[in-house]
C-alpha cells in the first residue's frame, strides 16, 4: 500500500511520524541543537533509535534525552563520519547506510530509526548540491517504505535562497521558516508524486527525478494539490507514458473530462481518474485561444529536449 505521509508547510516539528521527511531551515548552530532535541524526544517515546548528526556535534547538545533514551538508543555523529569527509556524497552508498542503520535498529527491538541532521556543509557547491539533491529523492523514496523519519536542517546563514527553494521541493514537508517551492516531488513507496505549481520546468525535474530513483516509478498528479499550467504540460506527462512510465491524473469529472478532451491521442499508461472533490484542470484555459495555442507551443519548444 503507498505510505501516508505528512506534506505541506509545517511551522513547527513535532507530531512526525514513521514515513515522514522534512526539510527545515533554521538560523545559528544553537537552533538546530535545540530542534533536534525535542524532535529526538518524540522519537524515544515511539521506541525509534536516533540518530543526532551536525558538523561538530556536543553530546551536551542532547543531555535532555538522557532520561529517556536507552544506552544504546541514541547515536551522536558528526557529518564527516556519517555522509564521508569528500566533496559530493554518493547517493547510492548512502542509501545502503542508512538501510544498514535501519535493519540494525530493528534487530534490536527499535521500531525504526528517527534522524536529525545539518546537512548545511554538504550542499556548499554546485557538484555537492547536484548530489545532495540526488540523494533527497533516493532518501524520500526510502523514507516512504521503510520505518524510517527524518528531518534534514540547513542554516539559512549559509545557503542562499534559491538552494533553499531546490531543497524544499524534493521534501514532503518544509518549515516556514524557508522559502515556498513552487512545485514538491516525493514519493509514496511506489509511485512519484508531483503538486503545485506544474510547469515545463517541473515536468523536467520530473523526468530527472525518475531517471535518480533506483527503481522504476510510476507519477501520480492530484489535481486536488497539484496545478498544470498549461496544455503544454499534459503533453509532457504524455510524453512519459511513451517511454513506459504510467501517469495517474485524479481530478473531479469536470477537469478530468476537460483534459480528455484536450489529448488528441490518448494513451494506455495514461489514466484519467475521477474523484469527488473539486479540481481545476488547467491554469491557462482562462487564456484567448490565440494565447493558449502560443503557450503550448513555447512550451512544447521547451519539453523537446526532454
């Protein structure tokens, strides 16, 4: 069964749950001790193991836990010794850690693991941001399967405004002490999910993001979260179900049956599925039909390449 998971903005930390991932900005070394802190309690009272990661941890950061952690409950590690001392991470070795972590916990009467860390020094070029962002989409893909939480930190002193938007569309959930992505790419344990703002752009980290994961996923479009700007984009979703990849759109009969009309060529891994709530369908029909044809055809000029 897909996961249930938390999405949105969140203005605070607490109540997450197994399958849940956050990407929360915070300011100063101290803020980040101080949330890890309380997000790590929760986690003991779940039964989870914990894992405190920051670029130069203190075990003093965590003395609140102490009365509520087993001896072996608790692991403090700097990012060095978790994610490795080189420039860029590899994501797919990362991937096998973390499951390693998780598999160890569990043979120990854990009920999963829950993680805290500052990732803020591993996204400080643009090669460490290019693999940070590989590994977020492997991560989420992870976090949705298995018994794993996690909360990834960046210090809003250290990385600008535009990596922080990146950041937070490849998280289910972000803080609102961050930037609003336009669009969120995360999966569900077998599927990816796109929402918001859906434009060329989006479609194309889209298709990048399917090429990231190490298994093949299906996409699933809820109109009811998710906003397509345009025809041009329907057709790059089309353009998915060429290369076998199934494409889910739910939406309510009304812009289900407004985007059937718009395909001239349906096609089979393409599934136009009818819910009750209210959705609109595509941003752009308000548009001149003059405006709407020069629309689809920049963005079509666009998703070319793709």
């Amino acid at each position: 069964m897909p996961a249930q998971r938390g999405r949105g903005i969140r203005f605070e930390f607490l109540r997450m749950r197994p399958h849940d991932h956050i990407g929360w900005v915070f300011e100063g070394a101290k803020e980040f001790a101080a949330l890890a802190a309380s997000y790590l309690t929760e986690g003991a009272a779940l039964g989870e193991r914990l894992m405190y990661i920051a670029e130069d941890p203190r075990p003093e950061d965590m003395a609140q836990l102490a009365n509520v952690v087993r001896p072996d409950q608790l692991r403090i590690s700097s990012v060095a010794e978790t994610y490795g001392s080189g420039r860029a991470l590899d994501p797919q070795r990362q991937l096998v850690t973390f499951i390693d972590e998780l598999h160890a916990a569990k043979s120990a009467g854990y009920t999963g693991v829950r993680v805290a860390a500052d990732n803020t020094s591993l996204v400080g070029d643009e090669k460490q941001m290019k693999a940070w962002l590989q590994w977020e989409l492997i991560a989420d893909h992870a976090v949705a399967g298995n018994e794993l939480t996690g909360l990834c930190a960046f210090n809003k002193e250290k990385v600008g405004g535009s990596q922080l938007r990146q950041l937070a569309s490849v998280h289910p959930l972000s803080s609102a002490s961050g930037p609003v992505p336009q669009y969120r790419l995360f999966s569900d344990g077998q599927a990816m999910h796109i929402e918001g703002r859906v434009d060329s752009h989006a479609v194309t980290q889209l298709w990048l993001a399917l090429e990231t994961l190490p298994v093949r996923a299906d996409v699933v479009v809820d109109l009811a979260t998710a906003r397509l700007m345009s025809f041009g984009v329907l057709a790059g979703l089309t353009q998915l179900c060429d290369c076998g990849i199934g494409v889910t759109i739910r939406g309510d009969r009304a812009a289900i049956s407004e985007l059937r009309d718009s395909l001239s060529q349906p096609s089979g891994r393409l599934v136009l599925e009818e819910t009750g709530q209210a959705t609109p369908a595509l941003t752009s029909l308000s548009c001149s039909a003059y405006a709407s044809r020069r629309i689809v055809f920049r963005v079509l000029t666009l998703l070319a390449g793709v």
